[in-house]
C-alpha cells in the first residue's frame, strides 16, 4: 500500500516537470472552463431563461414551457434554489396548491455571466 502511494506521488511529480499542470492552467483560463455548471446543464438553463423573460413562472408553467415531468423540474429547481438562483414560494388558491419561481438577483447575474462567457466562446471560434 505505501508502494502505491509513493508511485502516485512520484507519478504526479513526473507530470508537474513536463508542464502537464502548465497545459492544465492554460485550459483553466479558457472561457469554457469558466462556464457555470451549475446552469451550464440544458433544463437548468432553461429554467434560469425563462424566469429571465418573466416576472415570476408556476411550477405548471415551468413544465410545459420545458415540456418536462414533474420529478425532473422539481430536481433542477432545487438544485438552483440551493444555488441562490430562484426562490420558491408555496402558497394555496382556494384548496389548491401554487408553487412559484422567480429568478433572484444572484441568478440574474448568474445568466448575465454565463451569456458573457458564450459570446467570448463564440467569437473565439469564429477568428479561427
């Protein structure tokens, strides 16, 4: 077990002096390394886009713009909600339950960054 380590660590040394960290450092600093992966994924990015064009979305709206199930809007919801990206509000109409989505100032933000990085990607690609 400890031959293993040490062949991991001189491995990683043997990397570190022919400049494989050098090459890892200059791919940090392109602009799709720097993309946020938290919105980075396609119904996420929906979702943030949508709450972007309106006020505030219900949970059926949401679904039916992203033509999605219930389970998989309220899994991406909540992973930008944990993020500080939307907030969620629950209330009732009546005896029936609302679920609603706004897009908060960290989110907005977040789009305006992650739109940002896109445009520099795409300008990159196109003076090639």
């Amino acid at each position: 077990m400890a031959r293993h380590a040490a062949l991991k660590h001189s491995t990683h040394k043997k990397r570190e002096s022919s400049g494989a960290l050098a090459g890892a450092d200059a791919r940090a600093k392109h602009p799709a390394y720097s993309l946020d992966r938290l919105i980075h994924e396609r119904m996420r990015l929906g979702i943030i886009s949508a709450l972007a064009a309106n006020e505030s979305l219900t949970f059926n709206d949401l679904k039916n713009l992203m033509h999605t199930t219930d389970g998989n809007l309220s899994v991406h919801a909540r992973k930008l909600e944990d993020g500080g990206y939307i907030t969620c509000t629950k209330s009732f109409e009546g005896r029936l339950p609302k679920t609603e989505y706004k897009l908060t100032t960290a989110g907005k933000r977040a789009l305006e960054n992650y739109v940002s990085h896109m445009e520099q990607l795409i300008k990159q690609v196109r003076n090639r």
